[in-house]
C-alpha cells in the first residue's frame, strides 16, 4: 500500500543529482526519513539507490561528486536518520538480541554462527547473540527472474505461493530496458546500476563456499535494526528501474507500442496467478464491545493456522490483544504468549482439566490479574468447524454465555472483585511473574517453526 514512497523518493534522487540543489536534497531526505518509518524496506532501497548512482556516476562515468553534492547526500541522510532514528530503535529494542541473519564463520561481524544441526560457534570479537539463514522461499532463485509459469514450476507450496510473486522480470520488459540503455547510454548507467543492485541482493546469502553480497549487507542490517527477513524484495529496485529504463526507450515509436505487451506478459507470465490469492476476514461487527481482549489462541495452539486465524480475528475486531500484533508475526508476542501461559487458568485449559471448586473462586486470582492489566474479554479462536466443548464448558462456567463469529468465540471477563486489596493483587502478581519466569526454558512460543518436521 506504501509502495508509491519509492518512485518518489527515487524521482527526489534523479532531481538532485541533476539540479544540484539543496531543496532536492532537502526533499530526498525527508522522502528517505518517513519511508523507512513507513517501512524499513523502503528507506533501505532509497539509501542503496542514493550509494548505487553515485558510485556509477564515479566509475562509470568518471565523474567524481562534486563537494556541495557530497554536502547533499549528507544533509539528505541526516534529515532521514533525524526522522527515522526513534522509530529504529523502538523497532530494534522489540526485536530483541536474538535475531535471524545471514554471516558465516569466516565474516569478521560480531555474531553467533548456527549451523545445520543447530550446534553454535562464536567468533571471538562477539558482542551480540545472532544466528543464521535465509528462510525457505525468502531469497529469490536466479530462475525466478527470467522463467515463465508454464516453464518454471509445476506446483507452489505454501511458502512459494505467499513469497514468489512478481520475480518474473519479464523479457519485454528487459528488452525495452536494455533497450533504453542503448538510446541514452549516460542517461540510463544510473539506473541500470539500481536494477542489478536489486538483482544481485534478491538472490539471498549464497552458500557457504560461495557467498554474496547480502551475506554482509544483513549482517549489517542486524546490528542497526533487524536482520531483513525476505531479501527477494530487493528486486522493487530492480522493478522500479526497468520502467525508467524503459521510458528512455520511447526515442523509438515501437519501443511505446511494446509497453502495455510488457505489462501483459508479466501478468500471465508471473510464477504466482493474478490475481493473488486472498483471505477473507470473519465478519465481526455484530460483537457488542470495544474493549482490550485476552486472546488464548497462541497460548493454546501455536500451529502455523492458529497464527492465521489469530491474524484475521484481530483484524475483524480491530481491538488491542497481549498476543498477536498484526503488524508483526514472529517475535513481538512471545512474552505474552508466555505470561498467558503462566496464567493457572490457561493452564488448566490446555490439559483440559476443571477445577473442583466453583470456577469464580478458583480463577479469582486470574481474573483479577487479567482486570489489572486492562482486559475486558477473553478471546478463542478456533477451525471452522466449531470450539473444543471442553474449553468453552470451562470458560462459560467462569464468564457466562458467549458471543461467537466464524473463526472466535468471546466472553465478557466477570466483573472486577471489590474484595481483592492492593495487598492480594500484589501478591498474586509476584506469583505470576514466578510462573512466568519458569516458562523461560519452554520452547520459544510465537516464533515461525524453521524446519518441515516443525511445520
């Protein structure tokens, strides 16, 4: 949806380095700053394409920078750093130390080196805990780019069908593009530098015998925010520089007349079908109630399914949730999946075991904790084809009667206890926080499973 912040910037970029002038500049930086708020993918595109032509211009062209434009590209970068600096590191701090990037043991970065059986080698300079790989469809194949459909592949799995659309470069499009190469040659160096750039990142890490540029670029990335989990998005570089390339090509009547072919072949050419295969969200608006909810459904499933349900449900509802932040999938829930999991009710709930004594008296503890907090109601999400009787018997005992949608069931937590003291609640939370921390060796929840057998 935020996609128009790279031809804009990109069109800052060509102004400046034509003009010179520091309004361009000005303008490149501000574009630079509030794309990588946007997204953290979009500043690191405008700030390769920024290096990308001014390394061109200096060996290819011969033309060294001269110093007010060097003072440009450096006023540029600090308006973004000034602007995209809070959001950077709020970004980096929840992401946490453990973060996935791509290095081997010989790289001279400070990270932990995972290898395939999972065993860790440290290099000597380490000061921060990271590991290593490109996940599976994450980094682009070279096929990708130049094999249509009926050639490439003749089923998708999960992974390729959500990641593999719009590699397909297209030959009418790189042909009008090599084809703009030729009409300008000096016109056109920049920007065929940006397409390859794009290329050559979007093929991922390598192999340990023969690694690429990525490899380091990641790692670098790591320690300034986060590892970049799909490198394959490199190529919106490589697909925004085309189009310019292309346009140089219109010297030449056939070469506008070609366009809209170009267009078409990538569309019925392209590894993944348009149009996309979408999700359709649970209709919610009949729920009565705005409140902040409890969702138990990662505390109770952590199945890939269970995280897309889980997605759909909290965009239906458009309510906070300790769980699943939609904006982020992988890590941002893990604490509080875990202190969900802590909670003697969600306990209860995943070996499915009712409590002796009345359900009020023996969750009052939770429910207190839960109020504290801010919760007003308890969500569950769960297949189509209905909710474990066992879970909602237990839950309806202590909230009541339910309201349900397609995928969810919700319950209004009981009122707060007016005979719970400070005194109580403070007690109840150090016990919490005490089952909190010895769910600490548990396996990592909210975290993508990283090998088939896991899947």
């Amino acid at each position: 949806r935020q996609f128009w912040w790279l031809p804009l910037g990109l069109g800052c970029l060509l102004r400046a380095r034509e003009t010179g002038a520091w309004s361009w500049f000005v303008r490149l930086g501000l574009v630079g700053g509030f794309a990588t708020v946007a997204c953290f993918y979009y500043g690191a595109f405008l700030g390769l394409a920024s290096v990308t032509v001014l390394a061109v211009d200096l060996v290819v062209q011969r033309a060294v920078p001269s110093l007010r434009v060097l003072r440009g590209h450096g006023l540029a970068l600090a308006i973004a750093a000034a602007i995209a600096a809070p959001a950077a590191s709020a970004f980096a701090s929840s992401y946490g130390p453990s973060a996935t990037v791509a290095t081997t043991p010989t790289t001279t970065a400070a990270v932990t080196v995972s290898d395939a059986s999972g065993a860790a080698a440290t290099t000597p300079t380490t000061t921060a805990a990271v590991t290593v790989s490109d996940a599976s469809g994450a980094a682009a194949a070279l096929e990708d780019l130049y094999l249509p459909r009926a050639w490439a592949r003749s089923e998708l799995d999960d992974d390729a069908r959500a990641y593999t659309g719009g590699r397909y470069l297209g030959f009418l499009a790189v042909a009008l593009a090599l084809a703009g190469v030729v009409a300008h040659p000096r016109r056109a160096a920049p920007w065929a530098g940006v397409a390859v750039v794009g290329v050559v990142l979007s093929l991922g890490s390598g192999s340990d015998g023969q690694p690429m540029p990525f490899r380091w670029l990641d790692a670098a990335f790591a320690f300034v925010t986060e590892p970049v989990n799909f490198p394959a998005r490199f190529l919106a570089m490589t697909m925004i520089a085309l189009p310019v390339l292309g346009a140089l090509a219109t010297r030449w009547r056939w070469a506008a007349l070609l366009a809209p072919l170009a267009v078409i072949e990538i569309q019925t050419a392209d590894l993944v079908p348009w149009p996309r295969e979408t999700m359709a969200l649970p209709p919610a608006g009949g729920l009565a109630g705005r409140g902040p909810v409890f969702d138990l459904g990662l505390a109770l499933d952590d199945s890939r399914a269970s995280r897309l349900m889980n997605v759909a449900v909290q965009m239906s509802l458009g309510s906070p949730t300790q769980a699943f932040p939609v904006d982020r999938l992988d890590r941002w829930n893990a604490s509080g999946v875990r202190w969900a999991r802590a909670l003697p009710l969600v306990q209860d709930l995943r070996v499915r075991r009712a409590r002796d004594v009345g359900p009020h008296e023996a969750y009052r503890p939770d429910v207190a904790l839960l109020r504290d907090r801010g919760f007003e109601r308890i969500l569950l999400t769960h297949p189509t084809d209905g909710l474990d009787p066992q879970y909602e018997g237990i839950i309806t005992a202590l909230c009541g009667a339910p309201q349900r949608i397609e995928l969810a069931t919700l319950w209004t937590l009981p009122a707060a206890d007016d005979g719970v003291d400070a005194t109580m609640l403070a007690a109840w939370r150090a016990e919490q926080e005490a089952r909190v921390d010895a769910l600490v060796d548990e396996d990592e929840p909210g975290t993508y499973p990283t090998s088939p057998q896991q899947r």
